[in-house]
C-alpha cells in the first residue's frame, strides 16, 4: 500500500535521504553539520527511561468498565452508578523482575487501572492477592531490597528475601498465597485483582463507608506448577504478552467481575482485627461480595512504549465519592506512587496522553521539563491564587466527610496485638491435600541454598499457623 507521508526531523523539516551520512568524500571523514545524524544518534541514546522500581515487567490493554448494580446509597461518584460505561486502561506486571524477567516467574501480580472518568482519572493500584507482605511502608523499601539483586552478587539472594521473611511474622499470609498455587497464573487474564488496600466511599448524604474492590477473572483461575513454568521459561519469555496482545487481536475479550466488600464506618473500631491492615483480609461471612459491573478488555495498544512503558498508575488519582482509608501502606503509597512517576517520567507525566484525563484540566502548575500546555487557567495573567483574572476556583461540592481521628502521635510498634496467624490458618485449611503439597515443594525449591538458622526461623512461623505445615515443609527440603 502506498504511503505518502514525508520523513521529516523533529522540527518538521523534510529528510531528503535517510540512508548516507554527510561526508568529505566517498570514505569519509564526516561532517559535524549532518544534524540528521547527530538528531538519530542522540534520540537513540535517550531511548530507555528509567525503569520501575518495582513491576519493571508488565502488560495491557485498553477497555471498559461497565456498572449494572446500585450502590448509590454508598456512593456519589459517577463512575460507580448504574448505567455508566467508562474507558480505561488496564497494566499488569510482576513485581521483583527487572524488565527482561521471564513472564511465567512465580511472584506476585500487579493490577493497575486507570479509569478516564468524566470527573476526572480514578486509578486503583493493586495486585492479584487481597493482602501484602508489610503493613507499615517504613519497611517497604527494606523488603523491596530483598526481591532485587545482592549488592556484591548481583544475583537474587532467597537468602535476603527468607532472612527478612522470616524476622517478619506479618508476611505470612502474602507468603503462603504466593507459594500456593495462586502464587503462578498462566497468564494475566487468569487471575483475580483486587484493590487491596481499604479505600472509602462516601454518598450524596456525607456519609462515609470502608470498602474493598474486588476483580474476579470470568476466565477461570488457571495456574501453573513450578514445572509446568520452567518449561514455558524454556521456550518463551514472553507468555503473558503472546497470551492477552493475542487473545485481544482476535476478539477474545478478557472480562472480570466487579465486587465490593462494604462497611460502615463505625464497624472499623468493633472488628477483631484491623480492617486497615494491607496484610488481613475481611471474612466474606462478614462483609459479603456485592457484584456492580464487569471489566472488560478490548483494544491492544498500538505503541506499547508511549501507551504501557509510560501509563503511570497511583492511589492519589480519585474522584468525588471515592477517597483513602487510614491503611498506613496507602497513605504513604498516595506519595511513593506519583513521586516515582515525576521521577522516571518528568514533572508533567499525567500530560502525556496515556495519562492524561479526558476532562479539561485547570491548575496554576507551571514550567517544569516537558511542559506543553502552557498556563491551564484560561487567562495568562490568572497565574496565581486567589486573583481578579477569572482564574479556576475550588469547588465545595468535591469535599468528603470529615474523617474522625484520635490518638496520639507516635511511633506504634504495628505488631503489638496483631494476630498474624489466624487469617494464614484460615487460608491453609482452605488447601486440599495436593494443594498442600505443592505449597510446601514451592517454598522446599526456594529455600535453596538459605542457611539452616533461616530456615529454622521460617519453620517456627509455620508451625505456628499449623504444625503440619511446618512438617510439611521440612519434608520436602528433606530435613525430617
């Protein structure tokens, strides 16, 4: 098919040959003044941003969410009533895996989604498992540190990762999910998401509720076995990426469920647990699942660097009916999130068209690298608050309830009363018999090469979830 588009610089001007540098004579030397080649040299110099952090390996598509349940009476927000169909943007990932990590490695799932609503980007950024390994995001930089490479090394050390797993009673819950056979989905459109913090919602009356979001695959849960990995490993590393770009180029549209757990406010303080606890999940008896609409993914990317690599997902992005709980791993994740962002991508990332809302935006933000949009008041000399110019004003209907605090400031030792066993209990006998086994040959196959008083130290929090699940470990790394 013919195309009549001209190749040009960046600055517009037509390239007349894009073949052969500028030089003094057929054999050279070159010419400084072939900005051509220079412009081509210096772009591909500048072609990798930083990586994430964290969930560096990820893949997505585009979408829509549909509501079909009310829960008005929970909540105002317009993407969340009956009838709305919202576009949005869905990135998963893993989470330890630098970007050339094999897709099939058995860690946790990231499930982020941007929903371009007309109040605004509402993002949730969660994973595919309900709880994490920290409740207190002081840790959070030390655990992340253990999923990446030793200093020295520069290989992943399971020494690290059971040495502060181990010194952790709090991430058993997210360790016997991740070593269960939840813990390795064949692919994205096979597993669960969920927001898994504790967000609110609050409704037209003022009245705020505690609520979990809840992404349940229509797919079915499909897994593989350590095994059954390696192999996919051996042939590709890119199963995820060929399973969802595939299945979306041939009309087989991916769809999950969207459930709520809900809760009043006042229940938070009569729960025998921490209802803002990233590491506990609520009893379904207690809080049962309330379906509202369904997820379904229906359009690839058509340029998977401008659309995924840079699609920044944070917390901070809500709208009116929807806000934060006290989830300390939330509070602090409403910074980590967009700051990461303004590092890796440049101060005005949510300008970039993946990011960017579709609504009108109005701030007095200014400058910055990579700003194109200028003032966004609508009047050059309305470049501050408050003014005479007609500049954008705040709006009171936006405003929450106010949130009732008590207590004082301190620093609380967050493992002081917490039951972290119970909930793994609940868990573990949840397991049939081979699931049971394979969990306990998953964590025998990481534990190899951990030294003995680690690995003595984890079987002593096993025990303490059942006794048989420490026996069973240890089976399986053959000391018993």
């Amino acid at each position: 098919m013919a195309n009549n588009s001209k190749l040009t610089t960046d600055a517009g001007a037509p390239i007349a040959d894009n073949q052969n540098s500028l030089s003094a004579g057929p054999r050279g030397p070159l010419l400084m003044q072939d900005y051509q080649l220079l412009e081509k040299l210096a772009h591909q110099n500048r072609e990798r941003i930083p990586e994430r952090t964290v969930h560096a390996k990820g893949w997505g598509a585009y979408g829509t969410l549909r509501i079909s349940g009310d829960i008005a009476k929970y909540t105002c927000a317009k993407v969340l009533q009956p009838g709305a169909e919202t576009p949005m943007i869905a990135r998963f990932s893993t989470v330890a895996g630098e970007l050339g990590a094999a897709d099939a490695e058995r860690d946790v799932r990231g499930f982020a989604l941007k929903f371009y609503t007309e109040d605004g980007n509402w993002d949730l950024v969660g994973n595919n498992t309900p709880v994490f390994f920290v409740r207190d995001p002081y840790k959070f930089p030390d655990f992340i540190h253990t999923q990446k490479r030793h200093p020295r090394t520069h290989l992943r050390s399971p020494t690290a990762m059971w040495d502060f797993w181990s010194l952790s009673p709090e991430s058993l819950h997210q360790v016997t999910i991740l070593f269960s056979d939840r813990g390795l989905p064949i692919s994205p459109m096979h597993m669960n998401g969920y927001g898994s913090h504790t967000y609110s919602l609050w409704n037209s009356a003022g009245e705020r509720f505690w609520v979990k979001f809840h992404f349940k695959t229509c797919q079915g849960h499909k897994f593989h076995t350590d095994a059954e990995a390696e192999s996919v490993i051996g042939r590709t590393r890119e199963s995820y990426q060929e399973a969802l770009f595939g299945a979306i180029e041939k009309g087989d549209y991916p769809k999950w469920s969207l459930q709520l757990q809900v809760m009043p406010e006042a229940d938070a303080v009569k729960t025998n647990y921490n209802p803002f606890d990233l590491t506990k999940v609520w009893p379904h008896g207690d809080y049962p699942l309330i379906e509202i609409g369904e997820m379904e993914l229906n359009r690839n990317p058509d340029d998977y660097f401008a659309e995924l690599e840079q699609a920044a997902f944070s917390p901070s992005n809500v709208v009116p009916g929807i806000s934060f709980s006290p989830d300390k791993m939330l509070q602090a994740r409403v910074f980590s999130y967009a700051d990461a962002h303004r590092h890796r991508l440049g101060t005005h990332y949510e300008s970039l068209p993946v990011n960017a809302p579709q609504c009108q935006v109005h701030n007095y933000y200014r400058d910055g690298e990579m700003n194109t949009s200028g003032i966004r008041t609508g009047n050059p000399d309305a470049y501050y608050e408050p003014n005479s110019f007609n500049g954008p004003q705040q709006d009171s209907s936006a405003k929450e309830p106010p949130l009732k605090l008590s207590g004082a400031a301190d620093r609380y030792d967050h493992r002081e009363g917490d039951d972290d066993y119970g909930q793994v209990r609940a868990l573990f006998n949840l397991f049939d018999d081979a699931e049971k086994q394979r969990l306990f040959g998953n964590i025998a196959r990481a534990m190899a090469g951990v030294p003995d008083e680690i690995v003595q130290r984890q079987l002593v929090l096993f025990s303490q979830v059942d006794s048989s699940y420490a026996e069973g470990v240890e089976l399986s790394l053959g000391k018993k």
